[in-house]
C-alpha cells in the first residue's frame, strides 16, 4: 500500500548485465519503456564499451568504496597496541608484506576466483548460498515446500546426479534436525553480522576521513571531530529515503578519483621514501615480522584484517551486477591501487615512525592535502552508503525467507531492480551508528569491532561454501575440506586475533550480532511454531463434505478470498469463519503468499491454483510464489489475475484427464501452474473487455451493496478522495458451443461473483505458549514473539489487502 510499484523497465544496465552475466534471471519488462530508454541512451557508448566494462564502472560506486578505503586506518589500527614497543622500518614492512598477502589469498583467490562462481541466478552473498542448499536438500525448518516448487524454471541448479558423498551429507543433514537447526543459526548469525556492520561501518569510515582534520589542524577543539562526523552520518541516513539511484552512476568518478589518486601518492612515497619497500612483497618478510614480534604481532592482526573489510560486498552485490565486471574491477584497477598505496604507507612510515597516528593523512604531499581530504570524505560517504544499502537487501531476504518481521519495503527505483528503502531499518541503524560514533571516540576501539564482525562473517562463508561444493556442486569431499582447512586457518589466525579484543571494543560487533540473531531466530521460531499448529489442525475434508455445497450457512454472492499461510490442507481458521460468521460467499478462494528459495520466481509461474472438494463447492486454492528477491508490488491487478487463473483452471481441469478424478476426497492438493501474466486477449476461457470508469473497484461493489452502513462509508470515501478515471476489467463467457455445460455454468458463476465484490478474510491471531511448555519457550513466545507481532507490520498491509474489504476473525494459537 505505501510502497512505489515496481514495473522494471529495459535500461542500459540491464541490457549490460544480462549479456556479461553468466547465471540470469527473468524479470518483467516493459517493451514501450525499454524502447524509449534505448532511444535516451547514445549509440556510440553502446557501442565502444563492452557491457562487462560498463558494469565494472559502476561497480566502483557501490562493492568498493568500503575496501577501498582501508587505508585510511589500517596502518593504526596494527601498531597502536601491543606493538608500540616494535615500531621500526622492519616490522613496518613486515606489516605490509601481511597485508599484502591477505589481499592476495582473500580477496583474490577465495572470493574473486572461487566465490564469485557460487552464484544463486545471479545472486550473491550468505542467504544466497543458503537458498542453494536449501533447494538440493530438505534443510529449511519450515515444512511449506511443495513438489510444484521444484518444477520452477529458477529452481534447477548444478548437476541432476548426486556423488556418493553428496547424498550421504545431505541424508544426515535431513535426518537430524538439530544440524538442520544449526545450519540455520549459522546463517542468522552470518546476516547478525552483516546488519551490525552496517553500525560500524559508517562510524569507521567517515570518523577515520573527517580526523584529517586533527592532523591538518593541531589546535582543533575536542569532539570537532566527532560533532562533524555525527552531522555527515545524520545527513547521510536522511538522505536514504531518495534511493541510490539518483546518484549511483554519480558514486563511481569518487571511488574512481579516490583509487587513482592513492595509487599516484603510493608511486611518489615509495619514489621519495623507500623503494626498497618493493622487496617487502616477499612472504619472508612476514616470517621476520613475526619472529621480531612474536605474540604481540598474532595480537596485531586484528589490525591487519581491516585491510580487506568490505570484501565480502563483492559476493553480497553480485546481484546488482555480473561475475566478470566485479573481477574485471578487481584485479585491473581496485588490487593494484590498494597494493601501491599500503606499500606506499609503509615506505613512508620506515623513515617517519612518530606519523603511525596519522599515517595516511601524514604520508600526503602537503600541496594536495586538502583535496584529498575531501576525496577521501566523499569515499567514506560511498563506502557507508554501499553497507546501508547491502543492509536493507539482506534484511529484505530475511523477511522473505520468514527469519525477519515484517517491515514496510519502499521501492526507490522502478529502473533498477532491487534497489529498496526500510524506514525503520533506516532510522534504527542512524541511532546505533550515533551511539557508536559517539561512545568510541578512539578509532581503534571501533576497528577492533569491526575486524571482528567483518571476519566472522568470512568464516561463516567459507563453512557454507564447502557444503555448496559437496551437496550442490557435487565434488568431491576431499576438494571441500581441503578449501576448508585452507582457508579456516588463515581465517582462524585473524578471528582469534579479533577476539582477543573483545574487552577493547570487539564486544560491540558481538552483541549487536547476537541481538539481530536473537531477534530473528525468534520471529523464526514462532512462525514455525504458528504454521505447525495450522498443519496439525487442518479442517477434515470430511467435514466440509458432510455440511454440504451451502456449508450450512447461507451462501451470499461474491467472492471471499480466505488468506492463510498453510500451503496444503484446510486452515484450522475457516471452521471459526463457519461457526462465526452468519453467510459466507459463493466462491472461496483459500489464498497462500508464500516465499519459495530461490531469487526470483517469473510471473508466468507465480499462481498455483487448485480445488478444494467437488465442484459445486465452488471452493478454490491458489498460491502466490515469490523468490526471496522478488518484490511484493501493489499492481492493483490482484484480482483480475486471480480470476483469470482460475478460469483457465477450470478450462483445463475439463480436458486434462489428472484433474479428472471422480474422487472426492483427491480434490485438496492437486495443483496446476496458471500463467498471470498473460494479455488479455490471449485467455481462451473468457472475453476480456476494458471499460473507462470513475471510482474505486472495491467501493463500486460495496455502492451496490444493501447495506446502508457500507453505503455511508463509500460517500465518505468519495468526499475524501476525488473520483479519478481508471480502467475496468470485465470478464464475460464465449458463446462457444464447444464449452462444457458444466464448465460454462461454473465460468458464469466465477464472472457474477467477481461482479458483486471481493472480500478478504483474514485470522487476528493471537499465539501463546502451551500451560505446559518450559519457562524459556514461554519467555519466547508469550514475550518475544508477541512484542516482535504487535510492533511490526500487520499482514493485511504486507500484503497490501484494501483495509474497506477487510473481514478478520480472531483466534487463539495455543503452540
């Protein structure tokens, strides 16, 4: 209801991603919008510059500002602590054969060459690898997959066989739900960090920029430096509402320019200072760096790993981009600039030790200071914008997935897919960056927090990969534990390293993640629970058989569509809709919008419609899919596609022998694909005829109805709101004599109910914790999940059901 439609129009972009991409998804387009966008777009730039490249120019504005911007504290962060009784030319270079290492082995090898193959449809990042195991083996907790799921054209991925190894993972995996649960946590914990990076991050990056100041100016009044900063991160977040596709394309000349302009700084201080510091390149310099240092130099590489945070944004945003234009960025321009500048620091801080402090700002030539002070705080304000943004897309997957509550999803781009705004989120994250900018001063203290998130986050990817390789890649195991152990103990020397600081500020990254992880476990843990209690209770078939088509109540014209989570089976709901309710409508529609893993769901396979009991029941299933990706617009066409999906249901019910069954008791969970997406003149079932009229659909049902109560909410409506002209949809049954009588009757019924009004009919809910349960599951459902129910978002509005329509009925859950 208050979200921006999404109709995803053929830009550039699109057409560059679709060509340089290896794995693609379907979207909708819009031929007419593509067409006049092509026509904006100058020939030439489409033809001199390969899509690939196109994308890896933009790609500087949203993956790399965080990693880009490293070098503004990394220097620092390693040397001051526990070698600050080592800080000499050797050690120096020794710290920057590490970190030039780690660029290599991490982001390089791991990520560029290795992950960026694990690609879910061209999605990225933790959840991603998550849908992908989840699709090759029954993980997930929540029992709504279906075999219809499983013939989605996105669902297929990797190889049809299994090895001996894979099917033997994946069995001992599916019969024990407690690894299954584990498999989970691990995930949750892995996106607990990523949302407490996105604290972190903006107080890092622009706090470290904006204290050039300090080594600009000696005599500057404490808390400048902070007043500042707390000004640019309020402005920032303000700022989110507009979306970043206003000035994304404008993102990449800073991170660009920033890129350049270190790299030239590198090339002169190794020039002026040092060149021998190329010689530190060698890993032998590692090992005297650590033989001079010993346990105090394990210690430092807390420091050292903040080289590389931000790496993890080259996986997460694959999406928004393709594989080759990430690597292209990477290692032509991003690793090369990096290396320079790092070793440019180094040689530089070998002959001026005492400028550790402020290393980067301190190795600049004074001429150019000032310019690269403001390069470098526009670089902070991208390297801030792309976790934010990175930030809203995984805690929207989250909600998909039913591991996040509910929240309202602003679209702020119809041109760029994906690209979304969280209110909520949005204000949320600015008071916790606020507190953390404010209660650390001390840049160290908040790079301890967030090596420590930054490469908890690597660990927990490196452990889903390895599964990835076994169960969906089908290699061997050998390969995936030699990955494993690989990668672990590089990972591990730097994680242990971070923990060691926990006391000195790593606890914040700590409990911020444990707190997000806390709170979607349990949204997680009480819709399990909720939808298990639906699929225990489920309404006998039976039952409904023996009240009769008129379910012993008066069966009103109209249709009512009866919204549920239960994906097979009667919800336990609709017996309290029998009992409580005086009438109930002529055809029942038993409606289930539900998230099935994988990104995106096409819209010619979104309906699954069915029926429920014989056919002058008038009793219908339809479920909506969506991918964890896809976006839940308000098109203001719901009804009208169901109706035809249903049409065309019955059309082919009547001639396809599977839906022929003269069995009553089959009728509930066969399931066929409707496409809604058809034109309109396409549907065989039925004439679809467009009408110019004045209103609102809904209020031009309840104007009809008897109800004087009805009719005086519509004029207050229509005094409210002013009528405005729209186009109306109606539907008619061909004179065709080759027409079933039976189907015809039924395509007449399903006609004049859509004519007399819709309503939606919905279960108020009310979920508590057995008598019998232990203290800890009623401190969770009775307290966690009732609050995290009553403060999110009401499914009527997520589901952007016209509250004038509405008809709720409440139940208590006992789980």
């Amino acid at each position: 209801m208050n979200q921006i439609d999404i109709e995803p129009e053929e830009d550039y972009n699109d057409l560059a991603k679709r060509e340089g991409q290896e794995s693609t998804h379907t979207q909708d387009e819009n031929p007419r919008a593509a067409t006049n966008k092509r026509k904006l777009t100058p020939k030439f730039l489409l033809a001199s510059f390969p899509p690939s490249l196109i994308l890896a120019y933009q790609s500087f504005g949203v993956v790399y500002g965080d990693l880009s911007t490293s070098p503004l504290y990394v220097y620092r962060s390693i040397f001051i602590g526990k070698l600050q009784d080592h800080q000499n030319s050797e050690t120096i270079l020794g710290a920057f054969s590490l970190i030039f290492w780690t660029l290599t082995l991490i982001p390089l090898l791991k990520y560029v060459i290795i992950m960026l193959s694990a690609d879910d449809s061209g999605e990225g990042g933790t959840f991603a690898l998550y849908s992908l195991l989840c699709r090759h083996g029954k993980f997930s907790l929540l029992p709504n997959q279906q075999a219809a799921d499983e013939e989605l054209s996105s669902y297929k991925y990797g190889s049809s066989g299994q090895s001996s190894s894979s099917a033997a993972m994946k069995r001992f995996i599916e019969k024990h739900k407690k690894f299954r649960t584990g498999l989970l946590l691990v995930v949750l914990m892995g996106a607990g960090m990523v949302i407490g990076d996105g604290v972190i991050t903006p107080a890092m990056s622009v706090l470290s920029s904006v204290s050039g100041l300090d080594a600009a100016q000696k005599r500057i009044p404490n808390g400048a430096v902070q007043f500042i900063s707390c000004v640019i991160l309020v402005g920032l977040f303000a700022l989110q509402h507009c979306g970043t596709h206003k000035v994304g394309f404008l993102f990449a000349p800073v991170v660009l320019i920033w890129l350049v302009s270190i790299f030239a700084i590198g090339i002169y201080n190794v020039i002026k200072w040092n060149p021998k510091a190329v010689f530190a390149l060698s890993p032998h310099y590692i090992i005297k760096f650590f033989k001079q240092t010993g346990k105090d130099g394990w210690i430092s590489l807390g420091g050292v790993l903040l080289s590389i945070t931000g790496t993890e944004a080259m996986f997460a945003d694959l999406g928004h981009f393709s594989a080759s234009s990430i690597r292209i960025a990477f290692v032509f321009l991003v690793y090369p600039c990096l290396v320079m500048q790092y070793m440019g620091q180094a040689a530089y801080l070998s002959k001026n030790i005492s400028s550790i402090p402020n290393s980067f700002y301190d190795s600049i030539p004074g001429s150019v200071f000032w310019p690269m002070f403001v390069i470098a705080t526009l670089a902070a304000i991208v390297a801030s914008q792309a976790i934010i943004s990175a930030t809203f897309s995984i805690i929207k997957q989250c909600s998909a997935l039913g591991c996040f509550p509910r929240v309202k999803v602003v679209h702020t781009s119809k041109q760029i897919y994906g690209q979304i705004y969280i209110p909520e989120i949005n204000w949320i994250l600015m008071i916790l960056t606020l507190a953390v900018a404010v209660g650390f001063p001390d840049i160290t203290t908040i790079g301890n927090a967030y090596g420590l998130a930054v490469m908890s986050v690597m660990f927990i990817t490196t452990f889903l990969m390895a599964l990835v390789m076994v169960i969906v890649w089908q290699r061997s195991s050998i390969l995936a534990i030699t990955f494993l152990v690989f990668f672990w103990f590089i990972e591990a020397a730097y994680l242990s390293a971070a923990y060691v600081k926990i006391t000195q500020g790593g606890w914040v990254s700590l409990v911020l993640s444990l707190f997000f992880m806390s709170l979607m476990f349990v949204w997680h843990y009480g819709t399990r629970r909720k939808y298990n209690f639906d699929l225990h209770n489920k309404v006998p078939l039976k039952w409904i058989l023996g009240l009769g088509p008129s379910l012993g109540i008066v069966r009103v014209p109209g249709i009512g569509l009866i919204y549920s989570e239960l994906a097979t089976g009667v919800p336990p709901i609709f017996s309290h809709f029998v009992t409580n309710l005086p009438a109930f409508h002529n055809v029942l529609v038993f409606v289930c919008v539900k998230s099935v893993p994988v990104p995106y769901v096409s819209p010619e396979e979104r309906f699954l419609i069915g029926r429920i009991c014989p056919r002058p029941y008038r009793m219908y299933r339809c479920i909506v899919r969506y991918g964890y990706k896809d976006m839940q617009g308000d098109d203001g066409n719901f009804e009208n596609q169901l109706i035809q999906s249903i049409a065309e249901f019955i059309q082919m019910e009547s001639v396809e022998p599977r839906f022929s069954s003269p069995d009553a008791l089959s009728y509930d969970g066969r399931m066929a694909v409707v496409s809604a997406s058809r034109t309109f003149e396409s549907v065989s079932s039925l004439i679809v005829s467009e009408v110019e009229e004045c209103g609102d659909s809904n209020f031009d049902s309840i104007r009809s109805s008897k109800s004087s109560t009805l009719r005086s909410l519509s004029l207050g409506h229509d005094e409210e709101n002013p009528r405005v002209r729209r186009r109306q949809v109606r539907f008619s049954v061909p004179e065709n004599v080759g027409i079933d009588p039976c189907v015809k009757e039924e395509l007449l019924d399903l006609i004049e109910a859509k004519e007399s009004g819709v309503a939606y009919i919905m279960g108020h809910s009310y979920v508590k914790a057995r008598r019998s349960s232990s203290f800890l599951k009623k401190l969770v459902i009775d307290f966690g999940y009732s609050f995290l129910r009553k403060n999110c978002r009401g499914p009527a509005v997520a589901l952007h059901i016209p509250h004038i329509s509405l008809i709720e009925v409440g139940m208590i859950y006992h789980v």
